[in-house]
C-alpha cells in the first residue's frame, strides 16, 4: 500500500495544550508521525511519497471562505495584538449571546470558530494544516486511480473540524475532502467510517444533512468523552440525510469484542448503503495504552479490525486522525493496513 506524508507536518509543533486546567506539552505531537514512519519502513508496507500541492480548492469544497481566512491570519493577527502565547480562545458565542458572523477583534474572532479550548494555534500551524489536506487528496487520487487502498498519513489530524470551527487538534476535515473529492470525481455514494476513539462530530457536520455520504463513527460514548456535545445514538441524519448517520457510542472500558460486534454493525450499513468507497477515519486511540481514551483494544485486534474492514471489498482511503499512545502508535496503525492487505 501507498502511504502520501508531508514533512510539514513538522511545521505544526504546538508547545501548550490546555488540559485539566494545566499547560501540558500537547498529545498531539510530531513524533506521533515518526513511529508511524518507522514502523512502515520496519514492515515494508510500501512506498513513501509526497503530496501533489492542490492550492486550497479541496478544502474550499467543505469549509466556509471566511473559516479558511481566519486559519490562514490567526497567528498573524495574535502576534500583532501583543500577546507572547500560543492562541487560545477565552471567550466563546455561548447560549445568552447569540449573534451573526465573527467579532473583528482576534479575541473574539477566536472564540467564534473554536469548538474547544485545548487546542493551542501556533505559527507553521496553518501551512501544515494545508500539507495534510495535500495528502488526503493526493492519496484520494491514488484510490481514484484503481488502487485497492491508500494510506494519507495526515497531520494535524481533521475529523473533529466543521464546516467553519477547528479544535480537538484538527482544523481541515481531512476524510471530508477526501471523501468529497470521491464524490466530485464520480462516485456516487461514499461512505465514512470514523474509528477514532472520539466521535467524528465535524464529518457529521459536514455531511449530516446529504444521503450521498453515509457517515458511520465509532466512539466513547459523549456521556463521558470529547467532544461531549455530539455523538449519540439518536443522532441519524437531518433532513435528507436522515438515515445516513450512524453513531456507534461505547461505554468507558470497552474491549475488543464488544468493539467489533458495533463494527460488523457499521459495515453491514456501509454494505446496504452499497457505497462506491470507502474512507476509513483511523485514529488508534482505541488502544488501551492511550493517554487520554478510555477503550482497552491489544495491538493485535488493530490488524484483526482491518482485515474486517477489507471483507467490504470497496475502494478503500485510510486517513490518519488520533492515537496517543506514541511509542506503539506505529505498530497499531500499520497492523490495520497489513491486517487490510492480508485479508
Ligand atoms: C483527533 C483527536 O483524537 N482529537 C482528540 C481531542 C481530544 N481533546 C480533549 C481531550 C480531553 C481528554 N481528557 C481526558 C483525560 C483523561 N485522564
Ligand atoms: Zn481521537
């Protein structure tokens, strides 16, 4: 299998993550992506290569101009207003004050398309956000071309990205403009399957209301876990959509059987649908070593869960979200690409 990686990625190395009410070095780091380069050269997957620069016409195709304005001048404009910090928001358009379209001052500006605070915008942090939506579109391209799978190593990761607000460490919806570009690109009915420990609440923004891309995500349940607000069973589609939203939310602790008995559920769904593609959202904060999840799955079931995904038989993008268990974070995701390929 093709992996496409960026060495931009680098560019975005945040120093804070504001988490339990601490400054913590962030969870989402470089050295996430080198194990997973050092693992694929270890298992001899396949090639490594370099995106195509697409310009920002595949991120246009799913988030809002003014959004795309406001990631590409943050840190210019944070800078300029004298703060020596990385950007943070501190305030946000809350229940009691409602109000249309972003303040003009940075400081509400922030807070306007953020989702959540913990995730600390840095310079170099929108060219690498662009470099990963280079990689979900090259490696789109690669599937398009007749390949049976790709893997976009992308970083930062993008699910949890809407339409126009970033936060859970993503800020373009990667597995959303791939799985638009499929769609631009003639096929007719695209599915998504997030397996990222967190629910996928920015894809299911993007797609919610369209009966052309089935949206399936796996996840801690939001009871308990980021990103909290979405992610419920209850939630189906809006409009018509209805019906091409399915969550798949799991109790704290879960384990590999329980894991995979909501999985064979996904990809019967996935199956009736009868997609064209698939996109796989592969975050591997399942894992029981994660730092900040709470599901319980070995290194092995990752390989066993990627040879289920294979039965499908679809045209298959793997796209890179979470996992933060660093040193075993290679191991995991390269068992569900050899798993995928062994099947
Ligand atoms: C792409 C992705 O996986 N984003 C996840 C973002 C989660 N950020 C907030 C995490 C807060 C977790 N707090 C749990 C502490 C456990 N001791
Ligand atoms: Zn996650």
């Amino acid at each position: 299998m093709r992996t496409i990686h960026s060495e931009k990625h680098r560019l975005r190395a945040p120093q804070t993550e504001l988490s339990g009410g601490r400054l913590v070095r962030p969870f989402e780091c470089p050295e996430r992506v080198e194990h997973i380069l050092a693992s694929i050269a270890q298992t001899g997957l396949g090639p490594v290569e370099p995106p195509v620069a697409h310009g920002l016409g595949p991120a246009r195709a799913i988030h809002a101009p003014d959004y795309l304005d406001f990631l590409a001048t943050v840190w210019e404009r944070w800078t300029a207003a004298g703060y020596e910090g990385e950007a943070l928001p501190t305030v946000w358009p809350s229940r009691r004050m409602g109000r249309k379209g972003a303040p003009k001052a940075i400081d509400g500006a922030i807070g306007w398309y953020a989702l959540a605070g913990e995730t600390a915008i840095c310079g170099g942090t929108w060219e690498a956000a662009q470099a990963a939506a280079d990689v979900a579109a090259t490696a789109t391209d690669i599937v398009l071309g007749g390949a049976r799978a790709a893997f976009a190593l992308c970083r930062p990761p993008g699910h949890h990205a809407a339409q126009d607000m970033y936060g859970g460490y993503c800020f373009i919806n990667n597995a959303a403009v791939a799985a638009q570009r499929m769609r631009d690109a003639g096929a007719a009915r695209v599915a998504v399957l997030d397996v990222d420990f967190h629910h996928g609440n920015g894809t299911q923004a993007i797609f919610e209301d369209r009966a052309d891309v089935l949206f399936l995500s796996l996840h801690g349940d939001p009871a308990h876990e980021f990103p909290h607000f979405l992610g419920g069973a209850d939630e189906t589609g809006v409009g018509a959509g209805e019906g091409f939203t399915a969550n798949y939310p799991l109790p704290p602790g879960t384990g590999y059987a329980a894991w995979a008995e909501a999985l064979e559920a996904a990809l019967a769904r996935v199956a009736a649908f009868g997609a064209d593609a698939l996109v796989v959202s592969l975050g591997v904060d399942t894992f029981k070593g994660d730092p900040i999840s709470s599901f319980r799955l070995e290194s092995a079931d990752f390989a066993d869960y990627g040879a289920r995904i294979a039965r499908l038989g679809l045209p298959t993008l793997f796209v890179m979200e979470g996992g933060y268990a660093v040193a075993e974070i290679g191991v995991n995701v390269v068992n569900v690409l050899t798993g995928f390929e062994g099947a």
